[in-house]
C-alpha cells in the first residue's frame, strides 16, 4: 500500500496530518535541517511523537538534510547516537558523512536520501541502496515516464513530493542563498532568493516581476497514474505551514488515495474541491504532461514561471500600512473583537500580550479585498525580504472612524505584506497525538566522542594524473585556444551538448592533449538522458579521455569498472572529512572543493598530509539557480538586478537555464596563503561563460602577482556560512572580556585514539 507522508513543523501540524489520515509524518528537530526557520520540535515531544505514533501504528521520520561542517561531525555523530536511542522510522540525510557514520556505528538505522542528496536516476537510487539507503526522495524535475523507468531498474523505496512549494533551482543544487550572505540552502537557511522582485534589463528598458518565482505543485489529478508506476509514497511539502493546511490537503490525498479505483474522474474532481482552500500560489504539475524529454526542456519554464506572480503565498491582504500599540490589555482573554476601549472575553487562555506590559501590538491593511477575523491563519512578509513568519490572529478592534486593526507580532512594521492563509471557519479540531504528560520523555544527545578519521594516505605515483598547478576549466572548445597563454598544468572541459557533439564528431584539432584535459560532468542526470550520456562516457572513454570529474552519484556508477581516474567536483559535496572518507570508499582519489566552503573548513577537513588531492577554486562565476528547462520566450534579457542593484545575469540553453552573479567569486590575491597552507592545485572556472582574451589575460595577471580584482566577491571564503550558534558565540566572549570574566575554553574536544580511515 502506498504512504501518505505528511509534514509536522509544529505540534499541532502533527495533530492535523494523523487526524486527516497520514500514514507517517516527517520532521526536523532543532539542528541538521533544511527547515531551521520552521519550529521544529523539542527533544521531548520528539520522542512522545515516537511513542505515540507507533502506538497509532504509524511512521515518523525525522530530516538530517543539511550539509555539515566539520567542526560539527561530533555534535552529528551525538545527534545521530540520540536518534539511534529514541528509534524513529527513518532518516531523511543529504550529507554523505551521516551515511559513513551510520554504517561505521549505527548500522541497524534506517536512511532515507533527501532530495537534497540530488537523485534523479536508477543508477544513483542502486548506487545509495547497496550503501544501505532503504529509500530515496528523487528530485521534483522528472517526469511520469521517468518514474516509471527508475522504478523499473531499482529495489529501493522512492518517494516523492505531489503538493507545496517549489524550487526553481535544480534539487540541491542552489547556491543563491549562500551567496548573498552565507544562508545556504544546503544549510537549512535558504532565503528564498527565488521569490524576490527582480528588475530585468530588456530591450528598450527595463522590466519588473518575479521573474524566478515558480508555482507550488500539486499532482493530485497523477495520482492515480503514480501509484501504478509503483511510487512507495507521496510526500506533502509544508513543514513551515499551518496545520490547517496540512490537514486539508492531507485529506484531500487521502480521499484520492483511498477511493480512485471506485471511479477516477469523480473522486479526483473532489479532491480538487477539497483542495481549493489551499490560498497558496498557482498550481502546477512541472513536468508531467510532456511528449518528450524535448518538450519539457522547451515548455516546463512555462508551466512553472509567471513574472506577475508575487513571491508570498496566500491570498493578498494588503500592505501594513499604519501601526501602534494598544496598552495594558493582559488581562483581556482571547480571542477579542470589540471597538476600541471596550473589553470582551472568549476562551479562557489569556492573551498572549506582545511584552511584559500587556502591551499588544496592532496594525491597519491596505490594498486587500478581505478582512481577517480572529482565529484566521496569515502569513507576513518583510518589504526587503529579510523575514517571514506565520501569524493566527486573535485579536481585532474597529476604531472610531470604522477602521479595523488586528495583532501581528511586533517585528513587522509599515509597507510589509500580509497574506490570507486559512479562514477560521477551516480550522478543525483534531485530537492531541501527544500525551498530555510528556514529562517522562528525557533523552537527549549525550557526551560521546567521534573517533577520529584519519584519510586514506597518498601513495608514491598515486595522484600523477593530478599534478599541482593551475587548472582552468571552460564551458566550449573555442575556449580553449583562449586560455593557452596561461599554460595550466591541466584543463577541466565541462561535457555538455555541444561539447559532447565537437568531441565525438572530432571537428577540431584540441590544442590540449587529452592527458591534459579532465572531462567534467553536469551535476544533474534525469534518467531520461541517462542511457545517452552514458554512452557519450562510454564512447569517450574510448577515445583515451581517462580523467573525469563527477558531479552526481549516477557518474560514480556510469564509470566504475572502467580504466579512469575519477575526481569529486563540487556539486559532491565535501564539507567534512566523513563525506570525503565515503567517496574515497567509491574509489575517488582526488576532490574540488565546494564553492560555498571558507577556508577555515577548508583546512579542518583536510589535514596537511591529505591537501594534495585538492583541487581549491580561486575564481568562479557559480551557477546559483540551475533549472531543468528553457526560459520562456518573453524572458528576452540576459541582465537582471535585485533591490539592492546587485547584477546576475541569466543564460538559457539546450541543456537548460542557469543564473550566475555578474560578480565572480574571487580570491586570487590569496594563492600565495593557500599554497603556503599545503594545497598546491589551484583552479580558475569560467564555465558557463564565454572567455574573451582581455578578461582572462587580467584573471591570470591577478593570479600570478597576488592581486586584488576590483568587483568581486569573497562569497563564504572568509566568513564561512552563516550560523546563528557562531554570533552568539561571539557576543558570549565579548560579554565575558567586558566583564572580566572571560577563561579561555581547552581547545579541541579530546578524542578517542580509534583511527577510521578507508573500510
């Protein structure tokens, strides 16, 4: 029988999905997900959840979907340790350290690969399964036929998102967020750069929408079609929405679930009905629908993409457009409706007062066509994008002149929005999951120590292939001819279709050798290109191209067996020194760092001894969105900037979309430090953009006398990413300096002397 999986981002969201029938519910603790700005829940009430679902007969799974630092390997391995002991069903993982730690030392636990992990074919589903994955959420841009035919290759549970929220980009693979300010969406922080109001520059001026926003999805009419191909469960997006919403579009599933065989057309055409309180954005099914792998290339930007679309969700209430504070209303039960000065009572659960005062903070819409009522459920967003939140109203109050005020937290204030997510008369109460004693539920992450790791060492002649030097990587063969006056050690040439084709066909002459030209692969394999792609690989391997860079775990088993030499390029995320021991257990010996790493990470994953089999990018234009289709024709614009005027520039191909900052990532002043720290192979990457002599020839001039290049950013090089755990870690030690008062703390945290290194 197939799952319904539900999201639970707080407790009473959990209430609504067991209520509306979910067979199992997934959700984030208060580290290690890609949701850190929902609530999340307490170690307490996790572990009741755990108790009282499998009461129920139900599952529950918990999200470790973020990559982690090294500095956080023991707090990941304590974590794990803790879930090992509390027993959920499954671990929804991206990061290939939890798969390493898990068969070192838990291997009974249950992992579940997120759609982070960016899986989108049989031979990653097979590879994860025969490392003891039991099940893989595939990534949200594939096609029916698609799951049909990784179903058809594979043992393994999939899973796989049917309604909610979007991604433009590519599952796992945006790295907008992150360069804006170091909130990464492999960390759980996105900032959802996709919503955003984007000025665009078009022909004879400019043009203004939300140009990257996409619908939500919503496949209740696929079904039916789903369940034949064989999918194991259905997955909810929603672990920030209300429980409101998660218990009317549960029900809705539920309905089609239990009762399309009876008569299709009219059972999903009530599913639809009960779905149409859903005040979220348009809908769209993506990429269902297309003849043909062509098709959807050339037409899912349409079905995704329309620029007039705000980026909020819900039914647009207005725009805050006055505020103020009504005082001393503690006392006051909710919910309240009353003119202002009198005093009514409701429940008896007093007011939540916005301060210590009563104080209770107030504000008037404008520009709306609805008036919320107490008990409603909205949604605010900050005019600059810097913060949303939920928000259920419980108070109201008309003023003299009949205008209408109702409370919102106090963090927002005049020109912020404010959407209708659920009427109360939506609302249902469900029964408690919970026990209403949870005081007996204590366990948390103990003490223990991550044993040390140790690398697998270098051998003598091991890394020739992988000489220290400068490496450049290009997008085009023409490209190549440019970069020659700088004479790098080696050439990374990205295998896309139009370098694929040059290169089978043999049209030009390379001016490289091959020995000196590494391949690199496209970080995203849909299963329907594979069998093409793997017989380019197959057919260039041929040909005596021995090096490649693989970018996705369908491109570890594409050339296993082979006579090649393989590196991890940065799309195979190496954040720690456990992710880098699993690939080099897949016989993986050299690695690029991941663009978004700092260097002090860098240097903590690997220890001297380790650093020449890395590859550290020194300049970059990184793709930030990377979308699996054409921008539609009225995309006529190859610039587009923010509001804060910061410029990106979008390129649209055959192979897909790709947006990229027009400030490249650049620390080419710094190669003299990172040579000097041990890692002596240095990249320049200037793919997805075309190499005139004149800008290269000034990259290369920087690179060579350690110089500054004006217009460009550091992105996470020098701050590493944003952790909330580090600032307050930083004002602790000033507050202790100013007091006094401050001890300096022994180092690192003593280890065990247990070696791991290769299994």
């Amino acid at each position: 029988m197939v799952e319904l999986l539900a999201p639970a981002g707080n407790v009473e969201a959990l209430d609504a999905a067991i209520g509306e029938g979910a067979d199992a519910v997934y959700l984030g603790l208060k580290s290690f997900n890609a949701r850190l700005r929902s609530s999340n829940f307490a170690w307490n009430q996790f572990e009741a959840a755990v108790y009282s679902l499998h009461r129920l007969g139900k599952k529950i799974y918990v999200t470790v979907n973020t990559v982690v630092e090294d500095r956080e390997t023991e707090r990941l391995y304590r974590f794990l340790e803790y879930l090992n002991r509390v027993g959920p069903d499954g671990l929804i993982v991206q990061d290939f350290a939890v798969l390493r730690m898990a068969r070192q030392f838990f291997p009974d636990m249950v992992l579940h690969a997120s759609t982070q992990m960016n899986v989108e074919s049989a031979a990653a589903v097979n590879l994860l399964s025969r490392e003891g994955v039991k099940r893989v959420v595939v990534a949200r841009e594939l096609g029916l036929e698609e799951i049909r035919a990784i179903k058809a290759r594979t043992n393994a549970e999939l899973e796989m998102f049917v309604h909610g929220a979007l991604c433009v980009s590519e599952s796992g693979l945006c790295l907008f967020s992150s360069f804006l300010g170091g909130k990464s969406a492999n960390r759980g922080m996105c900032t959802q750069a996709c919503r955003r109001f984007y000025t665009a520059d078009v022909p004879g001026g400019y043009k203004q929408g939300y140009y990257f926003s996409p619908y939500d999805l919503q496949l209740i009419d696929r079904i039916p079609e789903l369940i034949e191909a064989g999918v194991d469960s259905f997955k909810i997006e929603g672990r920030m929405k209300s429980a409101e919403y998660v218990g009317s579009v549960v029900s809705a599933y539920r309905y089609v679930i239990d009762h399309y065989k009876d008569n299709k057309k009219e059972t999903v055409a009530a599913a639809k009905r009960m779905l149409a309180t859903d005040f979220a954005r348009s809908k769209t099914s993506y990429w269902y629908g297309f003849k043909s792998i062509k098709d959807g290339m050339e037409n899912a930007g349409k079905a995704i993409l329309n620029p007039d679309q705000a980026g909020g969700t819900g039914i647009f209430l207005g725009t805050i457009e006055s505020s103020k504070v009504i005082k001393n209303k503690s006392q006051i039960k909710a919910p309240y409706f009353g003119n202002e000065g009198e005093r009514e009572s409701g429940e008896d659960k007093d007011f939540p007062a916005d301060d210590k005062k009563g104080d209770i903070y107030v504000v008037l819409l404008s520009g709306g066509t609805y008036d919320p009522e107490i008990g409603d459920s909205i949604r605010l967003h900050k005019k600059d994008d810097s913060g949303r939140k939920s928000h259920k109203v419980r108070f109201v109050t008309v003023d003299k002149n009949g205008r209408r005020w109702i409370d919102i937290p106090s963090d927002f204030s005049k020109g912020d929005s404010v959407y209708l997510l659920q009427t109360k008369a939506m609302s249902k109460h469900y029964s408690r999951v919970l026990p209403n004693d949870i005081s007996s539920f204590r366990r948390q992450p103990g003490a223990g120590r991550l044993p040390i790791l140790d690398l697998t060492p270098i051998k003598k002649g091991e890394l020739l292939y992988f000489p220290e030097g400068l490496y450049v990587q290009v997008s085009t063969l023409e490209d190549l001819f440019v970069i020659q006056s700088a004479r790098p050690v080696r050439v990374i040439l990205e295998l896309n279709g139009e370098t694929a084709s040059a290169l089978k066909e043999k049209k030009i002459i390379l001016p490289f050798s091959k020995k000196q030209i590494f391949l690199s692969l496209d970080p995203f394999v849909p299963e329907g290109t594979y069998d093409t792609l793997k017989e380019t690989i197959e057919f260039l391997v041929n040909d005596g191209f021995n090096v490649w860079v693989v970018n996705n775990i369908a491109h570890i088993s594409m050339l296993r067996g082979k006579n090649v030499n393989i590196v991890a390029g940065p799309y195979l995320y190496t954040f720690n020194r456990w992710a880098v021991s699993w690939l080099e257990n897949q016989n993986i010996g050299a690695f690029i760092s991941p663009y978004e790493n700092s260097r002090k990470n860098l240097e903590a994953t690997y220890d001297r001894q380790f650093r020449q089999r890395v590859l550290v990018p020194v300049f970059a234009y990184p793709a930030l969105f990377r979308m699996r289709f054409k921008l539609p024709a009225d995309y006529d614009f190859t610039y587009f900037t923010d509001k804060e005027e910061k410029e990106f520039k979008v390129n649209s191909t055959n192979d897909g979309s790709f947006v990229m900052p027009e400030e490249p990532f650049s620390i080419l002043d710094k190669t003299e430090i990172i040579r000097s720290a041990g890692f002596k192979s240095l990249l320049i990457d200037l793919s997805k953009t075309r190499v005139s002599k004149g800008d290269f020839k000034q990259i290369v001039n920087a690179y060579l006398k350690h110089l500054v290049l004006p217009g460009t950013s550091r992105f996470n090089w020098k701050d590493g990413f944003y952790s909330q755990e580090k600032i307050d870690e930083r004002k602790a030690v000033a507050a202790a300096y100013a007091a006094g008062t401050f001890r300096p703390e022994y180092g690192a945290s003593k280890k065990k002397k247990t070696r791991f290194g290769k299994r």
